[in-house]
C-alpha cells in the first residue's frame, strides 16, 4: 500500500509528459529490427516552476508529503487543461472526482470544478460513447482519454449535447474493449530525480521534478489517496 499525494495545483509553473508508449523490438539476427511488442504505457513527466515565500509552504509540505520518494504523486497535464480552457486542478482518483476544498495541499479555498467524464469504447474503434458533462460542453481536440491502462487523443473538437452526452474520435483504434474517461490524463508517478533551488534575497525558488509513471496494480495493496 502506498499514499498519493496531490501536487497542489498552484506551484506548476511547467510540465512536460513524455510520449507514454513504450515498446521492445527483438532484433533478427543480422542485426535489422524483428517483432515489435507495446509493453504497456508508462509516461515521464517532468514537473517545475517558481515560489515565492507565500507560497513556499506548499512546495515544502508537498516535499514532507513525499517522504523523499515512499509515497507517490497525483498528477496531470496542467499545460494540456490550461490550453483547453479548463480549471488547473485534477481527476481521476477511483471513479470521484477531485476538488479542491482548501487546506494545505489545496490550491486555493473553495471547491472547484474540473472535467469529468465517463464512457466506453470497443476495441478497434476509434469513437467513444461519453457522458456526465456540462450541457453543450466542448470537448477540444487533443485531450488524452484512458481506457483501461491505454491513453488516447481526441482528434476532434465535439460539443456535448444538451444531457452532456458525446461522441468522441480517439487518434488511434482502441487497444481493448473498456469503461473510458475523460479527459485520461491523471498520472500517479515516483519520483525519481529532484532539483530544489536556493532562496534568492527575495525568497524566490526555481524548483524541478521528475517522475515515472507507476500503475495500482503494480502496488501490493494499491493506493491510498491523501
């Protein structure tokens, strides 16, 4: 069993999330690629930004949440749900949404919401049936959906109807059959490497993280969400 703590949403300054698809070519015997196999997908995600000492609380109580690496990230893709006009804050824990609701981890007081939608998808198809939006909500083009343990761009930008329902075109054929949300850009990661600057005379720290993705299923006894 290992804890997940929130990244609070107010000290991403920039994020980078690697390509998540990561696969083994066996090479014939000459040398020249063979079979290629996906293993499955797993992100690198490369988290920074700048504090200041109001809020340098948050950089340190996240750091103190971590414990140097025994307990996990809750992450996502601040940059892709700022570009799309959404709130920063995260989904994705179970099948419950998110909020903030203030406190140290939070970014700001209050509850917030951010997008949250469920589906299907069959495999091989590249449309997926969606639901529990906002009324005419837009779906933009490029958002990730996950599927199972597969993530997927949208390639189209798609308004909901007027019960939130939608039909959106992934990039590629699903891999399997499976219950679908959106947007699938919620990451739990390790750490794996940190530089933490010094304060400057006005107390301002440039900050950078890096973390591997890691799956539930990966953690005997599996997550437990601070």
């Amino acid at each position: 069993m290992r804890n997940v703590v929130t990244l609070p949403a107010k000290l991403v300054g920039q994020s980078h999330y690697s390509d998540p698809h990561r696969v083994v070519v066996n090479l014939r015997m000459d040398g020249t690629p063979g079979q290629v196999t996906e293993i499955g997908q797993a992100s690198r995600l490369i988290i920074g930004g700048e504090t200041v000492r109001e809020n340098a609380y948050l950089l340190d109580g996240f750091l103190d949440a971590l414990q140097g690496g025994v307990s996990l990230a809750a992450l996502w893709d601040s940059e892709m749900r700022v570009r799309n006009g959404w709130q920063d804050a995260i989904s994705g824990a179970g099948d419950a949404e998110l909020f903030w609701t203030g406190g140290a981890m939070a970014d700001e007081a209050g509850a917030s919401r951010s997008v949250l939608g469920l589906g299907s998808v069959v495999q091989g198809s590249t449309s997926l049936s969606l639901s529990g939006l906002l009324a005419n909500e837009v779906c933009p083009a490029g958002t990730w959906v996950r599927a199972g343990d597969f993530r997927y761009r949208t390639m189209t930008n798609v308004v909901a109807d007027g019960s939130g329902a939608a039909a959106l075109t992934l990039s590629r054929p699903a891999v399997t059959s499976e219950a679908a949300r959106y947007p699938g850009d919620f990451v739990v990661g390790q750490l794996v490497e940190g530089d933490i600057g010094q304060s400057d005379e006005n107390g301002v720290r440039q900050w950078s993280m890096t973390f591997v993705e890691i799956y539930e299923a990966e953690v005997d006894g599996g997550f437990v969400y601070l």
